[in-house]
C-alpha cells in the first residue's frame, strides 16, 4: 500500500501545500535548532524544485487548451501577469519551464522527485542540453540527470554537458580522417527488462568519456539500475559547457 498521501483532487492537494507552507512562514526560526533549521532548508528546496515541476505540467496542459481565453487573455503569458498577480520576468520564468517540461521530460520528472536535482541545476541542464544535436539531447539529459542523482556538483555536471557537447558535433576537433557524426552519436535503448543502456562511441582515447568519468570518480556512482553506465567502455556520461 503506497504511503503517499490521498487528495479529493488536484485543487485540493494544491491547498494543502499552500496550508502546509503557510504553518512554516508562522513559525519562529529562532525557537528551532540548527540541526530542524538545516532539515527546514533541505526540504523547502525540494519542494521548490516540486514545485517548478508541478506548475510546469499543468501550465503546459492550460496552454496547450488554450485555458487562457476563458478570461478574456491572449497568451498564458498575459493570464498569469493578470490573473496570478507576477510580473512579466516571472511569467516568462514560468512559460520557460513549460516549454523546457514538454522538451526534457527526463529532466522535469527528475525535478518533480524532488530529492535529484534543485530548480537551479534543472535549468542548467536543460540549457547545456539544449546546444546539442537534437537526436542526442535525450541522451544527454539521462546522463546528466543520471550523475545529478549520483551526487555529482554543477561542475561536474558542467563539464560533462561540455563534452557531450564537443563529442556530438559533426565538426568535432578530435575526429579522424575516418570519423563520421555518425559514429560519434548517443544512444539511449531499452532492455528486456526495460533497464536504461546508453550506448556510444565516444570512449576512446584519453580525452573520452569512460577516461574523464575516471578522472573525476564518477563512474561507480553513476552505476545503478536507473542507468547502468558500464564506464568505461560503452556507456558514457557529458562534461563543461564553456
């Protein structure tokens, strides 16, 4: 039986988070000790980072029905400067996570797990995976969400981005005379047991992937059943970008 809480519907659960929220703004910090204020933090941040995932989906879903034009607006843009009382920037913040939700799924669920990665290296993510190929970006986003999960900082996470990045371009520096985009592109395939396997010819050499996921310690961390990364010699995880 899940332990996860019931709700009467969306609205409701929508209220008991905004209730919920409301008993931590009344509470007097100073009466906590570090060790609660610490927790209070931690937490805060995840349900941020739920939070971005969660208003991503539904403003996607109200867009796409045009939910907007009931009130008499032009864009969900203009709906939420009018109706939610934000500004513009925020608004535009808001119908960029829309956007970003419907092109990196594997980001946003990772966003809406709540405990994977912050608002901040979601965004990040989404924008270094934005500058490759377009048929790699999945990949890439289960790479780096992969060893966002494994713990990995956003430089690391940076410098992974930067060399899948390099490694995908059809004018990458390190190819051959016989080296084709081709052979340079990720892919993500399913087993039988619908386990995650990222395949790729970006390993070789001591600039690959499997040698910089060596040198950064990453490769026994990212190894696990979410997305079994064989470091080193067929599966692989991005570096900087810029």
């Amino acid at each position: 039986m899940s332990n996860d809480p019931a709700f009467a519907s969306a609205t409701d659960a929508a209220k008991t988070a905004r209730a919920a929220l409301g008993f931590l703004a009344a509470v007097d910090p100073t009466r906590l000790v570090a060790g609660e204020q610490a927790q209070c933090l931690q937490i805060l941040e995840q349900v941020s980072a739920m939070g971005t995932a969660a208003r991503a989906s539904v403003l996607g879903a109200f867009t796409a029905g045009r939910g907007y034009c009931e009130d008499g607006d032009y864009s969900p843009r203009s709906w939420l400067i009018h109706r939610t009382g934000i500004t513009k920037g925020a608004a535009a913040g808001h119908t960029a996570w829309a956007r970003r939700a419907a092109a990196h799924p594997q980001v946003t669920a990772a966003l809406a797990a709540g405990e994977v990665v912050s608002e901040s290296y979601a965004r990040a993510i989404c924008e270094w995976s934005d500058k490759i190929p377009e048929d790699c970006r999945p990949a890439a986003d289960a790479i780096l969400v992969a060893a966002a999960r494994a713990g990995a900082a956003l430089e690391d996470l940076a410098q992974l981005a930067a060399e899948i990045y390099v490694r995908s371009r059809p004018d990458s520096p390190d190819d051959g005379p016989g080296d084709s985009f081709g052979d340079r592109c990720l892919r993500l395939e399913t087993t039988m047991d619908g386990v995650g396997v990222l395949t790729a010819d970006l390993l070789s050499g001591p600039g690959g992937l499997a040698s910089f996921l060596r040198r950064h310690e990453l490769g026994a961390r990212l190894a696990g059943p979410s997305l079994p990364l064989d470091v080193g010699y067929s599966h692989s995880p991005p570096a900087r970008a810029g």
